[in-house]
C-alpha cells in the first residue's frame, strides 16, 4: 500500500517498515549498550509510543520495565503546545534509571513537560528516546538522547502516529499529500 485516505486527507508511504526496524535496531543497540549492568525502566508516552515501544524492547539485551503514561497535547495536525499532567502515572520512580519513549517530538513542549513532571521525582537519570523527530520544528533546548528517524515538518502517520485516531496500524510512515497532488 503505497497511498492511504484517513478521514479528508491523503498520505503516501515515506519511510517503508524495513526502514523504520532497522532504526529501532541501532536504538535498541545504543541502549543496551548503555544500560549494561542496569534495569532501566521505561516510560512510554501513550498512545503513540505503544508501537516503537514494542518493537524497541524486544530487541533490547538488557535487563528492564516498562510502564506507560499518558498526556495530551496535539489536536488535528499542529500541536497546541497545551499538556495536561501525567494521567494515571502512580510509578515510583525515585533512583531508577528512566527512558521515555515518544513516537514522535516535534515542537518538543510535551517531552519538556513531562520530562519535568518525572523530574520531580527524583529518579537516578532520565534519558528520551523517540522514533520520530522533527528538527525544523523543535522549540525546546533539552537534547534528545536518542531517535530513531529525523523527519522534515511534514505531517506524518503509522508505526503508532495517527491523524484523529486513524493510521496507527500503517506499518512504515506515511507522510501527508497536500491538497490537490
Ligand atoms: P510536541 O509537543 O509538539 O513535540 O508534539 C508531540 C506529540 O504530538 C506527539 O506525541 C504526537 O502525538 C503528536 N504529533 C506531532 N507530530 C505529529 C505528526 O506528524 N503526526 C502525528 N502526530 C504528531
């Protein structure tokens, strides 16, 4: 399936599942690597990161858990840049390692947000991983430890991203068509 129509927008295939698995390879590598000896735990931030998530920890070679959070800040296809807290986030994470894993940053506002929310915490180190990231619309200063695929601004779907609910199940990356191509 090269081409797909979710609700009143079409999108092409960008980046094909191979791509994508290969990627989450070298993260996985990376971050084995760097939690040796260690039992990080990992915060998935819901509902986009269930998918890389997935398919970064079975390739992990570590010792590790996982737990999810969820939080809401996007809206069509631009972000609002308005995050609510952590919902339904009772984990403690004091002296634990923590990686937060997003499916995608792009203005950065959400990861910032709950990368001080986790912070309050106190946890040992918080590191983020995230599939997706778009430089040319990131705001925020915070480094990205680890990413997968940088993108250019484009909208984009699949691989856990959606467009209102649709597309999550895509495997690869779709990327948005404008209007009338
Ligand atoms: P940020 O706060 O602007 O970095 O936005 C982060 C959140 O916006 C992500 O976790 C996604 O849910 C959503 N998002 C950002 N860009 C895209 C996109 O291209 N497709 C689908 N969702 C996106």
């Amino acid at each position: 399936m090269s081409r797909v129509h979710l609700h009143d927008l079409d999108f092409e295939l960008f980046i094909p599942e191979a791509e994508v698995n290969e990627a989450v390879t070298r993260v996985a590598a990376e971050l084995s690597a760097k939690y040796a000896g260690k039992r990080p735990l990992f915060v998935g931030v819901l509902n986009g990161s269930f998918f890389f998530a997935a398919e970064l920890l079975k390739r992990l070679t570590i010792e590790c858990e996982i737990t999810f959070v969820k939080v809401a800040s996007y809206h069509g296809t631009s972000s609002t840049g308005k995050v609510t807290d952590l919902i339904g986030f009772n984990e403690r994470i004091e002296g634990r390692d923590v990686v937060i894993l997003e499916d995608i940053v792009d203005t950065g506002n959400t990861i910032v947000h709950i990368l001080d929310l986790l912070r309050d915490r106190h946890p040992a180190s918080i590191s983020i991983a995230t599939l997706l990231f778009k430089p040319d619309a990131y705001k925020q200063h915070v480094a990205i430890d680890h990413v997968a695929i940088r993108i250019p601004n484009d909208f984009v779907v699949g691989s856990g991203l959606d467009h209102n609910g649709l597309g999550r199940n895509l495997p690869g990356i779709y990327r948005i068509i404008p209007n009338g191509q």
